[in-house]
C-alpha cells in the first residue's frame, strides 16, 4: 500500500512539474514579439527548466542513494571519537541553519509570487497569474481555482527542488567533514597511540598510516557517487543561472521599484544567487579541505617514522596534489583561489594594537576590572556611532535611486562604509584568535633569532610603518577635504551640503554647525579604525613574510644558531637543523593560518565593494568640477581606496613569492653531503612547498597582484557602463 501511495505522489508531482514547464514553453511562443514580455517568461521558463532537468536526473540516478547511504554507513567513516563527533556535528549544524535560511528564501519568493498579481492589480486591466503559463480557457471566469493550482505546481516545484539543492550541499559537507577528520588522523598518525571510538588501541605508525590511506579512499569513493547522481543536475541549474541571474536583472529595471512584483523580483534574485553560491561555497570548502591533505602529512612527525612509512607519506602528498572536486558534468568545477637573541615580533604591530584597545576592539588580558569597563563603554560607543552612520547613509541613498549622479555620490561612501563594517564586526566576532596569533609570535621557536636575522626583520617592519604613515597621511587628508568642501563650495542661495551624504532627522540649516560636526566625527572614527585594521593585518602577513625568508636563509645555508648548554657550544647535525627548519615552517604555517582566519571575511568583503568605491569615485571625477574643492576631495579619496586594496595584495603577493622559493633554498643547500635520511627530508619540505603560502579572503580571492589588476578591470567596466548611462540620460 505504502509502495502504491508513493508512486501516485510521485506521479503527480512529476506530471504537474512537467506540465507547468510545457504550459510556460506555449505561452513563450505567443509572446515572440514583445522583448519584455519574453523575458519576463524566460526568467521562470529557465527555472523551471533546471529544475525538471535536476529531478530527471535525480530520478533516473536515485538508486546512487542506496550506495551513498551505504557509504556513510561504513564503519570507516561512521566510528568516530568524541572530537570527531562534535566536529561532524558542528558541519551538520551549519548546513541545517543555511538550509533553513534557503527555505525562508523560497517560501518568500513562492509567497510574492501568489500576492504580486494581486496587490498589483489595478482596475479595469485583466488580472494576472502568478506564472506566465498559457491555460486553454477564460481565466477571468476560473481566476481563483487557476490561482490555485498555479501556487500548487509552484510551491511543489520550490520544495522539490530546494529539498535536492539541500541534499546535495549536505553531502558535500559530509565528505568536506571526513576530509577534515582524516586530515587530523594523518597529523596524530605519527603518535604512539590512536583513539578511536570508546578505547585506546596501541598501533604502530604504519598501521594508522593504513587506515588513514583506506580512510580517504572510502571518502573518494562517496564524493564519486555523489557527482554521478547529482552531477548533470547541477550542470544544468549552472547554464540556466546565467540567464536567470540576467533576465531578473533585466526586469527589475523596466518596472516599477515600488511595485510588489520588484520586491517579488529582489527576492527571487536571492534566492538563485544563494542557490549556485551554496554549491560553489561547498564544492570549495571540499576542494580546500583535501588541499590540504598534503599540509596534515607534513604537520605529522613523520622524519620520525621509518623508511617503509615515510614512502607512504609522500605517496599520499602525491595523491593530495589532485584535491577532491565535484564538477558538474564534467564542464564546470563547485569552487564560486633564527648568536640568539630573543626578540617580542608583536611589538612590530603596537601602535596599531594600542589605537584599536582605544577604540574597545583590540582583545585585551590581564587588566583591571575598571579598565575593562572603560574598553567597553568605548567599543560600544563607538561601535554605535558607526552602525547609526551607515543607517542614515542608506536611508539617504533610498531617497536618490532617480538620480543617477547622486545615486553614485551616495553609493561611493556608502560601499566604503558597508566594507568598514562587515570588516569590523568580522574583527569582533574573530579577534580572540589575535591572542593566539601573538602566543605564536612569542614562541622562541620564532623569535630565537641571531643578529642578520634580527636587521631582517627590522628592515621589513620598518617598511611597513613607512607605508602606515603615508596610508594615515592619504585618510587624514580625505578627512579634512570631506569636512572643508561643503563649506569652500557653497554658493550663495543654495542649501549647505554635509560632509558625508546623509540622511537626518532635524532641520540642517538651523543646526547645521552641530550636525556637520556630528557627521565629521562618525567618519573620523571610521576612518582611523578601519585604516588601524588593514595596517594591523599588512603588519601581520610582513611578519610571515620576514620569517619566511629567515626559514630559507636557515635552509641554504645549513646552519642553525648553535645553542650553548653549560657554557659550551654544543655541535648540532644536519639532521637536528633540518628537523628545527621542519618545526620552524610548521610554525610559520600555523600562523599565517590564523592570521587568515581572523582577516579573510573582512578583506573578501573589502574587495567585493572596492570594486563599486572606485568604480563610483572614477565617475564622480568625470561629473564633477575640476576647478571645486569637492574634485581634490574625490583625488584623495580614489588615491585611498587604491593604496588600500593595493597593500592587501602586494603584501600578500609578497608572501606567495617568498614562500615560493623555499624550494630553490632547499636545492641552493649542499643537501648532497647529508646522508638519505636527511636527503629524503629535504624531498619532503620541497614536496610542500611546491604549494606557497598565499593569504585567501573568504577562499575566494588570493591576495595577489593578479587580484589587484582584477578589481581595477572590474572597476573600470561598471565605471564604463555608469559612463554609458549618464550619457543616455543626459541627451
């Protein structure tokens, strides 16, 4: 009975699914002549395209699910410890709270899609459907029960396929959460016991290794599976997205913002948007986690182990050197790139540091209870004054989206504002992790230098504060420029402008000297605190850098700083050096892994609305008078947007460059003279830096200077297309 009433409900779905689409595909065909029309059809004729596509391919592939449930059924991947667990658990969580969100999404666009014809309809015009289908008879006549079963098909559609959406992304973080444990086996693989599941069981380092190889072949075997089945689906929501994301577009401009059907269409735009984003994002962190495969093999001890397991180590690096990836049909990829003297390297960033404790953001320990109250009054309220400046900026850029002119002026500081926050409430929720990142640098490990080393150093962080006082001295001058040009360029008869383009809710005319001070000190305190952010983070990766370059002055040469025990200088041997070099790169690793993770959601957002900043800042010049004060105000403001961006990557070029050479600094070393043992050690420190280390933002851009020419492109194309429309409007 069971099996009866689950064909029946399949049928139906599958039947009403199909029949929408063909219904949509007539009502295409009658509309050929009108291009507004066509593509108003187009944008859910694509979608429901997809999605008959994905749930044939589902259909046809959905006995593939019985052997990815039995995948995850295998004791392999399902006997787990207690940290394992909770690891799975946390992945799992994420997901559910994403699929939650995406489901609110949906529901949202299902919902505007039954009220748009509705609360748009004007008297006397023929009542629209919420789809444009075609239906063989008088829907005036029939309205409510063709409303109806139009919603039906539709919300069947929206569920259907937002629960395979759903499905896959939860599969894909399954394998993403299994890379990850079998990275952290690899790193312990090396220890003389291993945890598993309720009991300790003694096993030798060759044994683990093993099971750890069996280990990742089960979970290249799942994500096989999970390609086969879903694969082709994806392939084709990826082409229809593009015309979809397009087509919305599209229609949100030749209707009317405040119509329920433009509310309808930002809607649905989300929703697609966060559709691929979701596969995209998944399929990355998959790809990144087994990247890294490679790295879990180096952190482990394995110059520890003998001949027969250190080969099974570089054969798993050679393995890890093709990551785990999901391609849609095989065409597109799910990836949305130390004589010693102990010195204090977190010195090199105090000036930094001491501004942002002012400021109640920097992290701080060990302080009185009075003290930490006044850090946080201070947090607070400037944290307050920030987030009430970026509210009346969008509550005035709302009031001009008619003018394209002023639309731009707005935009152009609201961007910077919108990157300031989102970096600054990435800096609060992650700045726990700058007290593990200045616990690194205070490890003797690298700070234990000798005196070249120590000048290297100091040369790099002497840069870097050259740059911070030119960086400070571009947003001072920005500063004093937004303050004095309302006042230089004011013109008898006309209303005074304020420094920022705001919304307020008094009469600025009459307080006029108040509010321009009011709005002058919210953008000095964002301006110092983001500048003190990005310095604090080029401050960091210079750092890594430097040490970087001290690990390939130690491996060229050889040589370490002997250490003296009981006034005697102890000989250390070649094998001692290089496994201190191994420990020294492991630390370097680790370090620019958490200064990543502190900054990377904060640049990712930084890059995304620099793009607009000087897109906007370009266009600006153009309309504006070369002769006003209001014109140098934007030169200032386009030289520190540039400098800022171009810091990011520069320094972060800097670091993927030096990195990159630790391989020329292990062959420039007489490796030749050094016995096998040594020799294959050598091999491996260059098996692992053939991947140089490379600061990401979000996983998404390497901060580089291939990045730095993509956000300037970028820019320059939207400032072309602003150019283009101004131009239209103006003749």
């Amino acid at each position: 009975m069971s099996r009866v009433c689950y064909c029946i409900r399949g049928s139906f779905n599958f039947i009403m699914s199909w029949l929408e689409m063909i219904l949509i595909v007539v009502y295409l065909y009658t509309q050929l002549s009108d291009l507004i029309k066509i593509s108003e059809v187009l944008l859910f004729c694509m979608t429901q395209s997809a999605f008959v596509c994905k749930l044939v391919n589902f259909i046809v592939y959905k006995n593939n699910m019985f052997i990815i449930e039995k995948h995850l059924q295998n004791p392999l991947l399902t006997y787990l410890n207690k940290e394992e667990e909770k690891l799975v658990n946390e992945y799992v969580d994420n997901v559910r709270i994403l699929a939650k969100v995406f489901r609110i999404l949906c529901t949202g666009v299902v919902l505007f899609y039954g009220l748009y014809p509705i609360l748009d309809h004007e008297p006397g015009e023929i009542k629209k459907l919420p789809l444009p289908v075609w239906v063989p008879f008088d829907t005036e006549k029939y309205y409510v029960y063709i409303w109806f079963v139009i919603m039906l098909s539709l919300s069947i559609g929206a569920w259907t396929n937002s629960n395979i959406d759903i499905l896959t992304i939860s599969l894909i973080t399954l394998a993403t959460v299994h890379t990850e444990i079998l990275k952290e086996r690899f790193r312990k693989s090396a220890e003389s016991t291993l945890d598993t599941g309720n009991r300790t069981e003694i096993e030798s380092p060759k044994q683990k290794i093993i099971k750890c190889i069996i280990h990742y072949n089960a979970i290249y075997s799942f994500v096989l599976d999970i390609e086969k089945t879903f694969s082709k689906g994806i392939f084709v929501q990826f082409l229809c997205s593009v015309l979809v994301i397009c087509l919305t577009g599209f229609q949100m401009l030749v209707i009317s913002f405040k119509s329920i059907q433009f509310v309808l269409l930002i809607t649905y735009l989300n929703c697609m948007t966060c559709q691929i984003a979701m596969y995209c994002w998944y399929g990355h962190l998959l790809m990144e986690s087994s990247n890294e495969i490679s790295d879990a093999c180096y952190s482990s001890e394995w110059f520890k182990c003998d001949l027969s397991s250190q080969k099974m180590f570089l054969t798993i690096m050679e393995r890890s050197k093709y990551p785990l990836i999901l391609r849609a049909a095989n065409f597109f990829t799910l990836n949305l790139p130390t004589l010693m003297t102990l010195i204090n390297l977190a010195e090199a960033f105090d000036t930094e540091k001491s501004y942002l404790i002012l400021g109640g953001f920097y992290p701080i320990k060990d302080v009185s209870k009075k003290s930490k109250i006044n850090y946080y009054i201070r947090g607070t309220f400037f944290f307050t004054y920030s987030w009430v400046e970026w509210i009346l900026i969008l509550v005035y850029l709302y009031t001009k989206l008619n003018d394209v002119v002023k639309l731009s002026d707005t935009l152009l500081f609201c961007m910077t504002q919108s990157a300031f926050m989102c970096k600054l409430v990435n800096f609060i929720i992650m700045k726990k992790y700058l007290l593990i990142v200045e616990k690194q640098l205070e490890n003797p490990l690298l700070a234990s230098v000798d005196e070249v080393e120590e000048k290297l150093i100091a040369d790099y962080v002497y840069g870097v504060k050259i740059l911070a006082k030119i960086f400070r001295f571009f947003i001072v001058l920005a500063v004093i420029f937004y303050g004095l040009y309302p006042i230089l360029d004011h013109k008898p008869g006309e209303i005074k402008d304020l420094p920022l383009p705001i919304w307020v809710p008094i009469d600025t005319e009459k307080y006029y000297v108040y509010t321009w001070f009011l709005v002058l000190s919210g953008l000095s305190i964002g301006a110092w605190t983001n500048s003190n952010i990005d310095i604090l983070n080029i401050m960091l990766i210079t750092l890594a850098t430097a040490l970087t370059e001290i690990l390939k002055r130690r491996l060229k040469n050889g040589i370490t700083p002997t250490t003296e025990v009981s006034g005697e200088n102890k000989v250390i041997s070649s094998k001692q050096k290089i496994r201190t070099c191994i420990h020294y790169y492991n630390a370097i690793i680790s370090l620019v892994n958490d200064i990543e993770k502190v900054f990377s959601r904060g640049i990712f957002v930084q890059f995304l609305c620099s793009v607009l900043v000087i897109c906007s800042t370009g266009f600006q010049m153009v309309v504006s008078d070369y002769r006003s004060i209001h014109f140098i105000l934007l030169v200032s403001y386009f030289n520190v947007v540039t400098c800022q961006i171009a810091m990011y990557c520069w320094y972060g070029h800097l670091l993927m460059y030096s990195s990159n050479e630790i391989t020329d600094a292990c062959y420039s070393a007489e490796w030749f003279k050094c016995d096998i043992s040594t020799q294959k050690m050598f091999i491996g420190i260059m098996e692992r830096a053939k991947r140089p280390l490379t600061v990401q933002a979000a996983n998404f851009f390497t901060l580089n200077l291939t990045t730095l020419l993509a956000i300037l492109r970028s820019s320059y194309s939207y400032f072309a297309v602003l150019q283009h429309i101004y131009s239209n409007r103006s003749h």
